[in-house]
C-alpha cells in the first residue's frame, strides 16, 4: 500500500517535474523572444546558439504550457530598444532587465501586463515620460530607478495597481509634486523617489499611509516644513539634501517606529525636539548640515536604540555633554564642525560602545588630555580631530594605548612637537594622517613595524633627516592585503553627478594606499627600496630637499597612479623603464636638476610639459629638439600642477569629514601646492 502510494506520488511528481523542466516554448512566444533577440543591438549570450525551444533559453522560465511566465535578463550587457511585441507575453509575471544598456522610450504597452508582478528595469538608459495610463493590476514590484525618465509622476500608479508594494523611482529627472493621488497607495510598503527633481511640500498623507514603513525622499527640490499629526508606521524616512526650512518639529511621537531619520542638508533651525531626544525607536539619526542650534541633550536613559548619531555641520554651542557616554549603543558620533569649546568630558573613559568618533573643526582644548580619556574606550577603531585643536603640543605620552585604533587623523592643527612614540602601539593602524600640523624632527622608524598600514599622509610639517628605509618595507604597502580594504560602517546614500553618472558616497570612502610626505625637509635619497611597495598607489614627495638619483627600482611600484617627486635637488636621469607602470596618470620631476631624455611611451606620451619644467638640463619628445627646450620652458605654465591631487581624505579643511570624503568621490579634490601657510 504504502509502496504503491510512494510509487505513484514518485511518478506524478517525476512527471510534473518532466514537464516544468522541459516545456515546448509555445510558437506565439518563441516569435516574440526572436523578435526581441533581433531588435537588440548586442547579441544575448546563451540565445544566439540556443536550441529551438526558447523556453530552454538563458534567463526565461516557461510555464506548463510553455508560455513564458518569467523573462531575466540582468547584467546582459543588452543595448538596444525593447520593442512593443514584448506585451503580447501575456502570462509574463516578472520581467527583469536591469543593469543593462537598453535605451529609449519604454513601449507603452508595458505598462498594461495583466499578470505582470515584478518589473525591474533599473540602471539602464531608459528616457521619455510615463505614460499617462497605467494598468498594471497584478504589479507588486516597480523598480525603474537610475534611468533617464522625465516628466511628472504618473499619478495614476495605484489606481489600477491597487497590489504595488515596491515602488522605486529613484535617480531620474521626475519633476512636479508628489501627485495627491498617491493617498491611495494603500499596500504601498516602500516608496523612493530619491534623487530626482519633485518639488513642492512633503504631503502628509504619505506620513500615514499604512503600510509604508520606507521613504526616501532624498535629494530632491523639496521645500516647506515638515509636518505630521498622525500616527505613521513609517520605520525609514530619509528628506536629505532638500531645501526642507523651519525648525525640526516635536514630532517624532508621532512615529513610534521610527528607526532610521535623514534629514541632512536642509534648512533645518530649532533645537532637537523632547520627543527625538527621548526616542526609544531611534537608531540612526543623520542631521548634518543644517542650522540647528541650541546644546543636544540627548536622553540616553529614553534612547535606548541609538546607534549612529550625525549631527555635524550645524551650530550647536557649548561642551560636549558629559552622559552621551550612556548611551550604550552608540557606535558611530560625528559632532564636528560645531561651535564646541572645552575638552572630552571625563565620562569617556566609560564610553565601551563608541567605535566611530569625529570631532573635527571644534573649538576644543587640550589634546593631551582628551586622548588619555579616548584610550579608555576598548572599541575605538576612528578618531578623527582635524581642525579642532590648535597650538597646543602633540602629547607624547609613552604610555598611551589605543589598540583597536585603526584610523588616526589629526590634522591642520598646528600640533608642534615630534611624532610621538605611542605611535607605536597601534598595532592595527591603516590610516594615519598627521598633516598641515607644525611637527618637528624625524619620522620614526617604527612607523616601518605597524603592519596594517597602508594610508600615510605627514605632508605639511616639518619633518627633516632621511626618510627612514623601515617605511620601504610596510607589509601592507608591499602587498595587498584585502581585509584592509577601508571601509566604515555608516549609511551610504546615491547622488547623481555632474554628467548624469549615479555615484554612491558614503561615509568612507576606500582610501588608495598612499605615502605623502611632501612640504617637508627631507633630505637624502629616494631609497632604492621604495620599489618594494608594489601595492602604493599615491607616492608624493614633492617640495623636500631629496637629492641623488631616481632609483631605477621604481619600475616595480606597478600600482602607481601619482608619483610626484617635484621641488627636489635630484639629479641624473629619469629612468627609462619608468615608462612600463601602465597605471600612472599624474607624474611631475618638475624643478629638480635631472638631465637626459625625457622617456618617451607608455603613460609618458599622456604627460605634458609641466612635469618636466624646471630642469634645465633635461629634454625630450614632445618639443622638436632640445636645443628648444629651454624656449619652451620660459612660456609660463598656467596650469602648473593644478592636476596634482592629493588626498586630504580627512583634513577637515574648509568642511566636515564627510564632505571632504565626497569630494573625493566626486572631482579631485585640489589642495593649494604652495606652500603659503608656512613658507611666505
Ligand atoms: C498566437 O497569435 C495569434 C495571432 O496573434 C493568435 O490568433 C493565436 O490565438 C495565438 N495563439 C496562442 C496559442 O496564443
Ligand atoms: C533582477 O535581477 C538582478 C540580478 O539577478 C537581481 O539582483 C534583482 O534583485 C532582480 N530584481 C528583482 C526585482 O528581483
Ligand atoms: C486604468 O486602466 C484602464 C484600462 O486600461 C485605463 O483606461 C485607465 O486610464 C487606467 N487608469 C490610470 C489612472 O492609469
Ligand atoms: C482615493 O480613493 C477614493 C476612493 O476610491 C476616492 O474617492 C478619492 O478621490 C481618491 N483620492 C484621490 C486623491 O484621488
Ligand atoms: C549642505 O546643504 C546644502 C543645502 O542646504 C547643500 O547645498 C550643500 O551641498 C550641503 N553640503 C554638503 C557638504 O553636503
Ligand atoms: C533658511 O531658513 C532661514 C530661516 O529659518 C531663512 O531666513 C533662509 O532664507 C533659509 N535659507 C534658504 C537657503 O532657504
Ligand atoms: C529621560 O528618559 C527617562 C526614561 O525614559 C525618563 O524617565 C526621564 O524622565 C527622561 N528625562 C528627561 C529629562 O526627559
Ligand atoms: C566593546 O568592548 C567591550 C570590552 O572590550 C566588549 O565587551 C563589548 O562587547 C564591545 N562592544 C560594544 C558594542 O560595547
Ligand atoms: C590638560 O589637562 C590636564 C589634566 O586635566 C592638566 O593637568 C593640564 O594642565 C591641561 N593642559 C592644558 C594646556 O590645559
Ligand atoms: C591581512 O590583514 C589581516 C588583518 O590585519 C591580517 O590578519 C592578515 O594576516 C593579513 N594577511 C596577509 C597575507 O598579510
Ligand atoms: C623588480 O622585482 C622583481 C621581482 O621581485 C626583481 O627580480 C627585480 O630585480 C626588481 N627590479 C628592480 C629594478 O628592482
Ligand atoms: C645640477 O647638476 C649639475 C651637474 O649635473 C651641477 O653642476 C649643478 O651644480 C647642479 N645644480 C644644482 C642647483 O644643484
């Protein structure tokens, strides 16, 4: 009985299994895929030279009947326009054609499916307007984000598609105002319209709809205030980077769900509200660049979920609150670039959860005393206190111990003094970055033994003496090591940038590994051993006092991007060889006293003559012949190294930490090459 049972299940199941695998592609459908195989500009890998049966093809799935229910063609590398013929799939149920190069209005048909529940056709070069009539009765999942589209919103969307959960809009050139029709949006769950151009107030409706826990509004030509008197179950709203005014209202009672708020770069003034500063929902709170004022007195005892707290850029005044440290989830606090004064509260030292502290442009005192407060806590991996100390000595406290530490910067704060010793405990270091300060000396060579190093900036002091040869053999800067790969854990949000190309930015970026040692007093040589750091993308030596020779063993730096060796005393020729690193694109020898021929090929043919200028006994391909060298370098270069990029990642200098990370993302961030500040 039991056997026969098991037997006949086995055959219905082998059968039904038969039949799903191996249906006929019904002869309707296998029409329209050909058509659509030879609309497209590019050929589709695993169609071309498939068999008949199209329900066998890459990324389709057909049903018992062989009509194509699922179409799934992501990251294809497809070019080209879909064609109206696509709609007659009538069973399709997904379609999926993301991350491709498709192009073109969409067919308006596409918008009429009656089965059709997924349609994602993200990150492609789609443009034109939505149609004015939407029916889509079976839609869940909208995604049409980062695309070209333009025009208003389709109101319409939840009227005939009364199902949709998913709607994203994102990173488009949508204009108008959120259409009031959207009040209907009753299973709507997640809605972004981030990074377009809508306009007007934030309904608030949206606030209520009561299924919607995630809204992003981000980036947009939003103004108004922000208002809400109902309850929402909104658990993520991001309105950032928005023209959002008036003060940040009392509330965020209203939202008691309310998990991740973004509000950053706004016109946002007032005090934190009661109802934000005793949330017990709240656990990431993003408010940056705004005009927020007052003193923050966080609840810590009522914001129990609190995680990651950005209220830099703002102009809150006074000392930093001495119970933020019992806040017991906070991980991640940026409160620079405020008007704070005094020193690190003492309470601190308890401080157990903060792994993440930025502190740059305050106005704070006693750096001594802060670090040996900041030691205490045991999970601290980023200090970064660019900016807000000035003049005072870098302590040298021996006994100082920050284990964890794994990013350290201190810069532009006219720090004197030496590079200290406790250094040398930092056993898990990747950053250092004690630029545009005011010390003195030599570098150490144990720097040379901090084995994760791979980001070293001491550029702008006034370090003298030889460049220690324990810095030629950093394992990090030798080989590389992914699991040093710097990255924070923070939000990252998306901008569109100048040329319509989607960038992500986040609060870290991956810094290139790098060694600026430039505007210093260094002398000696370049050791030949610098060719060992085959990992080093960015090596900046320029205005030092380095004379001899450049070492031929350069050749081995195969990562190199920036070599600048300009404003030196080296002398003999520019190494021939030097031609093979394949990925260098900013190179200057420029004012040295270097002879011979200029290397002609390879990246060398893509430099001008500003890399070169300033040695007299040197000339090369790109003038006629050298007899003209000297002409050429008397014409004044207007663009004297303005190309030369140096990563001032978190130098704080004119903004916050963040901003100086997108810059970074965005165009070269120039930093002046003179050396004005100290020199004139
Ligand atoms: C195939 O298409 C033709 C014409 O469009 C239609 O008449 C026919 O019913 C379709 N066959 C199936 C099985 O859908
Ligand atoms: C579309 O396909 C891509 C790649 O397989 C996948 O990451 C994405 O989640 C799919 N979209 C939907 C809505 O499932
Ligand atoms: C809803 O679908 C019907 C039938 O296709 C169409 O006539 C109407 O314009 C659609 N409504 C909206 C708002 O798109
Ligand atoms: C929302 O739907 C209701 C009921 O169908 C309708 O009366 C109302 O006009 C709709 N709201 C908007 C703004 O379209
Ligand atoms: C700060 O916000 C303003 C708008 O209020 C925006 O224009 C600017 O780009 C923002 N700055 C940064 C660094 O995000
Ligand atoms: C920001 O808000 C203040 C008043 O709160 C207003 O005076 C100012 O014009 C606003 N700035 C912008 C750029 O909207
Ligand atoms: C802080 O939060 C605790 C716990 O929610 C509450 O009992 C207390 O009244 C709050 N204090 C203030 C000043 O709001
Ligand atoms: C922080 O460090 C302490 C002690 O080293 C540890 O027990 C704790 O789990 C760490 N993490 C947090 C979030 O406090
Ligand atoms: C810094 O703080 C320590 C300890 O509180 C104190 O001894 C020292 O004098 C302070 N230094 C300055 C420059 O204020
Ligand atoms: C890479 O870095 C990690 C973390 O510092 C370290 O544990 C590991 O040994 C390194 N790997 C190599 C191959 O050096
Ligand atoms: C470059 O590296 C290779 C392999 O380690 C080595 O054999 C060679 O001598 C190096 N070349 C120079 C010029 O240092
Ligand atoms: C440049 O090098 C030549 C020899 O090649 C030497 O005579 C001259 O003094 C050097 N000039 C400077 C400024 O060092």
């Amino acid at each position: 009985m039991n056997v026969l049972w098991l037997c006949i299940t086995a055959i219905v199941l082998g059968f039904s299994v038969e039949a799903q695998l191996n249906p006929t592609c019904s002869s309707n459908d296998s029409i329209v895929l050909k058509a659509f195989m030879n609309g497209m500009e590019s050929t589709i890998d695993g169609w071309t030279s498939a068999s008949s049966n199209c329900c066998n093809w890459v990324g389709i799935t057909c049903d018992f009947h062989g009509k194509v229910v699922k179409l799934e063609l992501s990251k294809k590398r497809l070019v080209g326009n879909l064609p109206d013929s696509l709609t007659t799939l009538h069973q399709l149920t997904t379609l999926n054609l993301s991350r491709n190069l498709l192009k073109g209005p969409l067919p308006i048909s596409i918008f009429h499916f009656p089965n059709l529940q997924i349609l994602d056709l993200s990150s492609n070069e789609f443009s034109g307007s939505f149609p004015l009539s939407v029916n889509l009765p079976s839609i869940q999942f909208l995604d049409i984000s980062d695309n070209n589209f333009e025009g208003p919103i389709a109101p319409g969307l939840c009227i005939n598609s009364t199902g949709i959960r998913v709607l994203k809009l994102g990173v488009n050139y949508f204009d108008g105002e959120i259409p009031p029709e959207f009040e209907n949006c009753s299973f709507l769950e997640q809605l972004f319209l981030d990074a377009n151009l809508v306009s007007g107030i934030i309904p608030e409706f949206l606030f209520r709809l009561p299924k919607l826990s995630q809204l992003s509004l981000q980036d947009n030509l939003l103004i108004g205030e922000l208002r809400n008197r109902n309850p929402s179950n909104l658990v993520s709203l991001d309105v950032s980077l928005n023209g959002i005014s008036g003060n940040l209202p009392d509330f965020f009672h209203t939202f008691p769900n309310l998990r991740d708020f973004s509000a950053h770069s706004n016109n946002l003034s007032g005090r934190i509200p009661a109802s934000l500063s005793n949330s017990g929902t709240i656990s990431s709170l993003i408010l940056r660049n705004n005009s927020l004022f007052g003193s923050f007195d966080l609840n810590c005892s009522a914001m129990i979920s609190l995680s990651t707290l950005d209220l830099a850029d703002n102009r809150f005044l006074g000392s930093i609150p001495d119970d933020l440290s019992s806040c017991t989830m906070l991980r991640n606090m940026d409160l620079g670039g405020n008007k704070l004064t005094g020193s690190i509260p003492e309470s601190f030292k308890r401080f157990d959860s903060l792994s993440y502290l930025c502190l740059s442009m305050c106005n704070l005192k006693n750096i001594s005393r802060s670090l040996e407060i900041l030691q205490h806590c045991p999970n601290l991996t980023t200090l970064v206190l660019s900016r807000s100390f000035h003049d005072e000595e870098m302590p040298s406290d021996a006994n100082l111990r920050f284990k964890e530490l794994k990013t350290l910067v201190i810069s532009n704060c006219k720090l004197t003094g030496t590079i200290p010793v406790w250094l040398n405990g930092l056993t898990k270091l990747r950053i250092l970055d004690l630029s545009w300060n005011q010390l003195g000396g030599r570098i150490p060579p144990f720097l040379g033994d901090l084995q994760s190093l791979v980001y070293i900036d001491l550029s702008n002091n006034f370090l003298h003496g030889e460049i220690p040869k324990s810095l030629t053999r950093l394992p990090s800067l030798e080989f590389h090591n992914n699991s040093l790969d710097v990255f924070l854990d923070l939000p990252i949000f998306m901008r569109r940038g100048t040329f319509g190309k989607v960038l992500r930015y986040g609060y870290g970026a991956r810094s290139p590994p790098t060694l600026d040692l430039s505007n210093n007093f260094f002398t000696g040589p370049i050791w030949p051993e610098f060719g060992n750091l085959r990992n080093l993308h960015i090596l900046n030596l320029r205005y030092n006092e380095l004379s001899g020779n450049i070492p031929s063993n350069l050749v081995n730096l195969s990562c190199i991007e920036t070599m600048d060796l300009s404003h030196n005393e080296l002398s003999g020729q520019i190494p021939l060889s030097l031609v093979r690193l394949g990925m260098l694109s900013k190179f200057s020898v420029a004012y040295n006293n270097l002879t011979g021929f200029i290397p002609s090929g390879g990246q060398f043919s893509t430099f001008s003559a500003s890399s070169f200028e300033g040695n007299p006994g040197l000339c090369g391909e790109f003038v006629l012949n050298c007899q003209e060298v000297e002409e050429l370098l008397q014409t004044p270069e207007s663009e004297e190294e303005e190309w030369m990029i140096s990563l001032p990642i978190w130098s704080g200098f004119g903004t916050g930490f963040v901003l100086t990370v997108m810059l970074l993302l965005v165009v070269p961030t120039i930093r002046d090459t003179h050396r004005t500040d100290k020199f004139e």
